[in-house]
C-alpha cells in the first residue's frame, strides 16, 4: 500500500488513488534573466526568512514519461491537466551529471549518518499533477543502492519498472504506454518562508539536464539553462504584499516547466541563439553549456554560504 508523508500538500486527483486527501496548493512561477538573480535573491532575503531547517541545497529529479513523450507534449502545449513522474533526490553527493560514483569521489559512506543502510540512499518516487494553477503530490520513500544514481546507470531508471508501475497505480495514475527514464535534472534551491502568510518561496538557479532517453537530442550533459525561476506556493491564487516587486524583477511565467524547458533545449538544433531560452524570454547574453565537473555551486552575491544538507522528510517542490 502506498504511503505519503504527512507534511506533503497532497490531493489525489484520480477517484481510484489511496493516497491520503490533503488540501491542493496553488504554485506561480516567475523566471528571472540571469542579470536580474541577485535583486529576486535581494528582495527574498529582505522580505522573507530562510527555511530553518533546509535553507539552501541541490535538488536531483530523473524524469520518466511515456516513449512518444506524452507528458512533454501536453506541457508545451499548454494543456490544463499535466502530470510528471520522477524520481528525486537531494544533495550534491550523487549529482546526475556524473558519469560514476568515482567522477565525483563518492566512498561508500558518504550517506552514513543519514538514517539509511550503509551505501544505500534515500529517494522520493513522486507523482506530481497540476490542474490549471493547482497542484498536487504524492510520494513513495524508497532505498536505493548509491550506484544507481550515477549517471551511466540512470537508463536502467533507478528502481524496477515493475516497482514504479505499481507505485502509480496506487496513485490512481494510468499510462497507455509504460514509462521510461527520460532526462536528469538537477538545480541549486534557495528555501524561503514568507512570515505575514506562511507562504513557501524558492529561488532556483543553475537547472542543468542530462538526457538518459536515447533517440533524442545530443547526448548532451550538464546542459546548463540560463537566469534563475521563483516559486510562490501558497493555498491560494496571490502574492504575499512583501514580494509583489517580484512581478517587476521577473516576469510571470506559470507554466514554465524545467522538464519541458530541458528538453526542448537538448531537441533544438545546436548554435540556435534561443535554444535554452523560453518563449519569448531570450537575453542578449549567450548561454553557454556547463562543464561537467564537481564543485561548489555558485553562490549569488551576499547568498547565505550554508553547506548544502540532505534533505529528508520535507518538502521542496
């Protein structure tokens, strides 16, 4: 039977799911040219106060969808009803851009210390679906051996697909064509609470991707999206006074996916100028891909210098 946390805001949008009915939450999202990160980072900083307990941290998703890419298509079509399966994780320790365990130095207790068997780490099997601006979640916590996460290995798509079949139907969620392992995506998050309204507020910079779908793109790695996205999440339709100016230092951007804006990325022919941009979004400044190295996320001026944490039972998105 499947579980959910109790601190997710999860409502099963499927008659047939027997997962616990939470209340929805509605989310806006406004993305940020990267000229403009460090005034949003600014504003958020002043108006609101880091998350207590997991302020700032990488956050992983390996993205499944169905051959023909169903899910992506009704994304970038604008569809009202859109679902997305991933797998996610937290920290910097099994980035999905590595190739190996060893690219990034991980020793087998590097997760000691976690609640979680030696070499074996801890994931979120996660259904999210939107329904115009309200979304839902559910989630399944699993263990998984630490040398699945590594990018050579994400193909295989971490668990067995029997296991994650079963997971979705629990969740009331059907596909007329099994699901497969598609994309790695991977950010750097900044968590905010906005006090007046206990609204929850994310800063996301540096969304990176990696294809694991073979028969699309370039085989890309580390495909780095330029400016940064700001997440308002909140049990209604609104923006808390305080961070209003948000709309003037971004723009409004609610069905900005990073799983759609990713692979529309990778499928756009090579040396396009707006290839990693989105619609109607584009900068004079070049976008560059990122090298696929480990290292220290970039911290945007004045950026609180906490080290990344592993994230346990909360939630991020």
């Amino acid at each position: 039977m499947t579980v959910c946390p109790a601190n997710l805001h999860v409502s099963a949008t499927s008659r047939m799911s027997s997962a616990p009915r939470l209340r929805e939450r509605v989310e806006q999202k406004f993305f940020i040219l990267p000229q403009r990160e460090s005034a949003a980072f600014a504003l958020l900083r002043r108006t609101c106060r880091a998350d207590r307990e997991y302020p700032v941290g990488q956050v992983n998703s390996l993205y499944f969808d169905t051959p023909d890419l169903d899910q992506h298509q009704r994304s970038d079509s604008g569809e009202l009803a859109k679902d997305k399966v991933r797998i996610r994780w937290y920290g910097e320790e099994y980035d999905p851009h590595l190739t190996s365990l060893m690219e990034g130095r991980i020793m087998p207790d590097a997760v000691a210390g976690h609640d979680v068997p030696d070499g074996f780490v801890r994931v979120w099997l996660e259904l999210k679906s939107r329904r115009g601006f309200a979304s839902t979640k559910q989630r399944l916590i699993l263990e998984v051996p630490g040398f699945r996460l590594a990018f050579a290995a994400l193909p295989t798509g971490i668990i067995p697909p029997m296991v994650l079949a079963r997971a979705m139907a629990g969740f009331g969620f059907f596909t007329y064509a099994p699901l497969r392992p598609v994309v790695a995506i991977s950010y750097w998050r900044y968590r905010f609470v906005e006090p007046e309204t206990g609204f929850r507020i994310s800063i996301d910079s540096r969304i990176r991707s990696s294809l694991v779908m073979p028969g699309i793109g370039r085989g890309e790695r580390g495909l780095e999206l330029p400016g940064a996205v700001v997440e308002v999440k909140g049990p209604r339709f609104d923006v808390p006074r305080s961070l209003r100016e948000i709309a003037e230092i971004g723009s409004s951007w609610t069905r900005y996916s990073k799983y759609s804006s990713s692979l529309d990325a990778h499928e756009t022919a090579a040396g396009s100028v707006s290839r990693l941009w989105p619609n109607g979004m584009m900068s004079r400044e070049p976008a560059l891909l990122s090298r696929v190295v480990k290292h220290v996320a970039a911290k945007e001026p004045g950026a609180p210098q906490a080290a990344p944490r592993f994230v346990e039972d909360y939630e991020t998105e």
